[in-house]
C-alpha cells in the first residue's frame, strides 16, 4: 500500500468511528401489551434507550385501549392531546429523502 492508500484508510476508520459514535445501537422501538385488571389489553408504543424508556409514535396514539375507549398520544415520552399532536404532524415538511421523485429511475456508482 502506497502513502495515499493509507492515509485514506485511515480518514475511513475516522468517519466510521464518527458514525458509530452518532448512532445509539440500544435504541429500539417496541411495542408492548399488558392485560388490565377489568380484563381489557393497553397496548403501549414505547421507545427504549437503553437506560429509559418513553412513549412514542409518529403513526398514531402511543397508548390504545379499545375496550375502555382510551387513546393518549405522546411524541418523544410528552403527552399531547390529539389536537396538539396533530398540528406537530402536520407542521413536517416535504417528502424524506428516500421517497424524492427526481432520484427514480438513476443508478449511481
């Protein structure tokens, strides 16, 4: 390996190590049931760190309760309610960046 071949590897170990600094592996999107005591089941959309867990969901209300009619919506472990919650939906903007029409059809190497 050549000077350049080198110093390049190592701004590659650099960058990567960058990353993974960045990016928290523990985090992880579960969801969770439980059987209440009148019978019924709260299903819950949690967000789990690692060293805390809080309720979260993009889609919908975090904590569902059919049977009981409960529906409680939370962003980032903050109770909104339904209003408030959907003015934050609506306040994202545009299309994520894998869905952007003017990218389909090219192939890039």
């Amino acid at each position: 390996m050549n000077k350049h071949q080198i110093n390049a590897e190592q701004a590659r170990k650099e960058q990567l190590d960058k990353v993974q600094r960045s990016v928290n592996p523990k985090t992880k999107v579960r969801r969770v049931s439980r059987i209440e005591e009148d019978g019924s089941k709260t299903t819950a959309h949690v967000l789990d760190f690692g060293d805390r867990a809080v309720f979260h969901s993009d889609e919908g209300p975090a904590l569902i309760n059919r049977e009981q009619k409960i529906k409680e919506y939370y962003l980032n472990g903050i109770q909104y309610d339904f209003d408030t919650w959907n003015e934050i939906q609506k306040g994202k903007e545009g299309l994520p960046w894998y869905k952007n029409p003017a990218f389909k059809g090219t192939v890039r190497f």
